[in-house]
C-alpha cells in the first residue's frame, strides 16, 4: 500500500487530481495504478511516483473498450483531456460507475463543504472492508 499512499500524497491538495489518482487506485483491482504503468513515473529526486494523466491517450490500446473508457474518464478529470460523456458512461458497470459518481463529487470538493454535511457522494467502502 505504500505505492498507492505515495501517489495519494503526491496528489493532495488538487481535488480533480485526487480523484482521477483515486479511479486509478480504487478500479480493477488498482492495476492502472501499478508500478510498470506508463503514466505513473518516478521523480528522480525522491524516487516517488506520480501520474502522467496526459499520456493516457497514447497508452491505452490493448485495453478494453470499458477500460478505455474508464482511463479516458480519470484522464479527462485530471488534465483536460477531453471525452464525450455519451460515448464514456453507457454501458459502464455499476462498480465503476459507483467510483465515477464519488470522483465527480470529489472534484467538485463536495467532501469540504460543510463538516455536517459530509461528501454529497462518498467513495464506496472497498470489498475487502465490509
């Protein structure tokens, strides 16, 4: 989990960084957030990892049509790529979609508008802590 803690500390601070960084860790099992990823690179001065979101694009041609979908998604949230969210959500699967609706809500940065209020859509517990 060190990884993935130091691509969420790496993006503290930019809500629509945070949540693209967040889609990438949180959907299929975390592989788009991996090691070995062409978008996530390694600072040469510390050796911490952050995220090419721009790359993208150019690196996503063996996926899925729903995993394009998906990165194009998290691409968009973080760095103006653009996508035409007819063309991205239909037929997008429930799990992810979940995770697609609390990255908006995280961009938006409904999580800091009032401490009673909380997030307007929470991200969703994980399988493994329910």
């Amino acid at each position: 989990m060190a990884h993935e803690d130091d691509l969420r500390a790496w993006a503290k601070g930019m809500h629509t960084i945070e949540a693209a960084t967040e889609l990438l860790i949180r959907a299929f099992g975390g592989r788009y957030a991996a090691v070995g990823r062409p978008w996530i690179r390694k600072d040469g001065s510390d050796g911490k990892p952050w995220i090419d979101f721009e790359v993208i694009p150019e690196c996503i041609g063996g996926s899925s049509g729903g995993e394009r979908r998906f990165l194009m998604l998290a691409a968009s949230l973080a760095d103006n790529v653009p996508v035409v969210l007819s063309d991205t959500i239909p037929g997008m699967d429930r799990e992810n979609l979940d995770l697609v609706l609390a990255a908006i809500a995280h961009a938006g940065g409904s999580h800091e508008h009032s401490d009673k209020l909380g997030s307007l859509y929470p991200w969703p517990r994980s399988l493994d802590s329910v």
